[in-house]
C-alpha cells in the first residue's frame, strides 16, 4: 500500500487575503508571495523593502496594528514578516517552524503573535526594534499556548488587550488572558466558546476581533431568510452548508459582515449586545460577475467595506497569481439601522483610489469569465480542504503514523 499524496498541487492554493489600515491610509493585499499596497491618501503604489527578501511562497495572513504603525505578513513559507508602514521598510524577520496559518499584534504593539498549522501560538518581542536598522533583525518566537494538533483560523486581541482568543478548524474557541510577560507563557484560560455541534452549520472558521458575541451565535442566525442565497457560482444548491471564511464588525459591533464560501457578496448582520442576538439585516450581492470574496476588511474611519477574491498558482491566465478587488458602501455604524439606502456595490469608478488602486491590487484590470470561474471553484476546494477535516479509517490512520517523519526519526 503506497502513501497517499495529501497535498494537491492543483487545488492546495492560497486564496487572496485583505487588509486596511485604521485610519484607511492603506490597503494592502497578498495573492500568493505578492504582497501588493495603495497608499490612499497619496493615490500612488508603495514600494516595500525588505534587505532579506520577500514571502518565498503564498502568504495566509496580514494585518495592521491598532495605531496603524505596523503591518504584519506571513504565510507558507513559515517567515512572519513585520514592515514599519511610515518606510514601508521590514524590520524584523521571524522564521517559524510550521507554515504560518493567523496572525495578531498587541494594542500596544509590543508584541505580535502568530500560529501555525499543528495549533501552536507563538509570541515575539518587538518593542525594542531600531528604527536606524537597515537590515531585518531576526527573531524566533515562542510557544505560549497550544489548540491540540487543530489548524488555528484565527488570532485577536480584545479590545483592552486583556485577552487573546484563538479559533481553531475543530468548533473550539479558546479566549486566554495575555499576561505582562507573555515570553513566560500564556497559562491562564478565561473560557472555551463551544457549542458547536453540526460539522457543517457551524463550519465557523474565522472570528471577528470585536465583538466575541457574534460567533457564539452564529449558528442559530442560519434560517431559510438567507439560506436560498447561499448557492455554488453555477447556481446548484450546496449539499451542505458552507464555511463562514471571514468576518468583519463596525467599531462598535453592532454591524457585522460575513463573507460565506458559495455566496458572490457579503451578508449583513446586526448584533444586539444588551440582548446578545444576531439577525439578518441583508444579503448584499455581486451583480453581473462570478466574485466570491475570499477576505473582506474595513476601516473605523470609513464606511467603505473592502473584499478580496483570488487565488494563487491557478494556471488559468498569463498572471501568476488572480485577483479581483471589490468594495461596498455603507458599512457603518450610521448605517447600521438604514442599510436599504446606504449600503452598495461599488463600481469600479467609484472605489476610493480608482483604477490606480485596482491596477496595484489586482495586478491587471482585464480578467474573463473563464478565470473568475476557476478561481472561484478552485479557492473553494482549497478552503473546504483547510476548514474540513479528512477522516480516515483506524487503518488508514495506524498506516499514517507509521511513515511520519517524527517518528522515523525516533528509529
């Protein structure tokens, strides 16, 4: 009996991912190893530096710091790089031992925390980076906390940096109290958020930094007012339900938006924190183009509701890596009780940053209907395979431990 190949080449690829800046200053996305910003405010293309090389392979997570100061990028190629936004400069290079799957910065930015895909969070120090620094000073973190051999989705900080919670691909969220010295580990558990029962209702992958609630009541929010909308790109009905791939919440918590893996836009929901319920304030969609987003971000200064979709190492266009930039209005506080007339898709015109943005993000302005098509199926065999466990027979499993390298090289 030979091994079987668990990795497939054409469908292991790394979805587009997105990030803006707090102050909506920047927005950054990666598609495969490209690491692409706009600076909004200068209508111009950043360039980044990095004296140690760029992202090797794709990259899986980025993300600013709360003051905006730092950005943080890592991926496959187990490097955590994290850039100084005011030089766009890379000022520390962390090598991890596993493929990189989340990552997170303290409110203070002191520290950044990361996990890789057997379910351990490391942490590094990073107060006492020199700004004077050309080249990247190298750092390698520490375990502090673990999830037992589950990929990690997600990392966030609380909002008054008290806590750090982590979701995992197996229903659990862990919330951990993040003490002063984090190196020395992070020992202390607040609570488990379970209760996720159907493998396939609560595929909830992600979690949203603030606030904590809408995702222990996710679940329930699954009725027939939007489940017609959730329909594969060829308009079949899933045989189950889809994952939650990314969430965004308003400030305050009280909107909060989900990008769901079959559905060409976005649902809207409410969130009632004084009676801690969630409900169904919208279904935006996507008119007149397959674009199913793959990662979706916003600013706290602007209503502008960002989303990404594409895919890396999909050989279906003359570009590497495909992608497609999209935007939707209203996504505020404001707007939270008057969606009806403030939220919508915005054209391409009418994105803040224009064509120039587009072009730096997407990398092209032309994509067909062809690539969108594959992309979209590809990134949702990928992502099903990331978020959905493989289950093996007990002889399938004894047959795979034997030819593990840690236990290979024990003999």
């Amino acid at each position: 009996m030979e091994e079987e190949n668990d990795k497939n080449p054409e469908t292991d690829v790394a979805p587009a991912v997105i990030s803006v800046h707090p102050t909506h200053k920047f927005v950054s996305a990666a598609v495969g190893s490209d690491l692409r910003v706009f600076n909004l405010q200068e209508g111009c293309v950043v360039t980044l530096t990095d004296e140690s090389g760029g992202h090797k392979d794709s990259i899986r997570a980025i993300r600013y710091s709360a003051n905006g100061q730092l950005f943080i990028s890592a991926g496959d190629d187990k490097l955590v790089k994290i850039w100084a936004t005011d030089s766009w400069r890379c000022i520390y290079s962390v090598a991890s031992e596993k493929r990189v799957s989340a990552v997170a910065i303290s409110n203070d930015g002191m520290f950044v925390c990361f996990a890789d895909k057997f379910g351990v969070v490391y942490v590094v120090d990073i107060e006492d980076h020199n700004v004077e620094e050309l080249v990247p000073v190298i750092k390698k973190g520490v375990p502090i906390l673990s999830h037992y051999c589950s990929i990690i989705t997600r990392l966030e900080f609380s909002p008054d940096g008290r806590f750090i919670v982590s979701a995992d691909r197996d229903f659990k969220i862990r919330v951990t109290v993040f003490p002063k010295n984090p190196v020395n580990g992070a020992h202390e558990i607040q609570s488990f958020c379970l209760g996720h029962t159907d493998s396939y209702k609560s595929r909830v992958s992600k979690i949203s930094g603030y606030p904590v609630t809408p995702i222990n009541y996710l679940t329930s929010v699954w009725s027939s007012e939007f489940e017609a909308e959730i329909i594969d790109f060829n308009g079949k009905e899933e045989e189950i339900l889809p994952a939650v791939t990314d969430l965004c919440a308003t400030p305050d918590g009280s909107l909060v938006a989900v990008a769901i893996q079959s559905l060409s836009g976005v649902l809207l929901l409410r969130c009632n924190q004084s009676t801690r319920t969630l409900s169904v304030a919208k279904v935006v969609s996507i008119p007149g183009e397959t674009f199913i987003p793959t990662s979706i971000g916003a600013a706290s200064s602007s209503p502008v509701l960002w989303m990404a979709m594409g895919a890396s190492s999909l050989h279906v266009s003359e570009s590497v890596s495909l992608a497609r930039v999209r935007g939707i209005s209203g996504f505020s506080t404001s707007a939270s009780e008057s969606l009806d007339h403030n939220t919508s898709v915005l054209e391409d015109a009418e994105i803040p940053g224009g064509e120039s943005l587009l072009q730096t993000l997407q990398g092209k302005l032309s994509i067909g209907k062809e690539a969108f098509s594959a992309a979209a199926e590809a990134v949702k065999t990928a992502m099903r395979n990331l978020l959905i466990k493989k289950q093996y027979s007990a002889e399938r499993r004894e047959f795979r431990k034997r030819g593990r390298n840690d236990v290979k090289s024990k003999q």
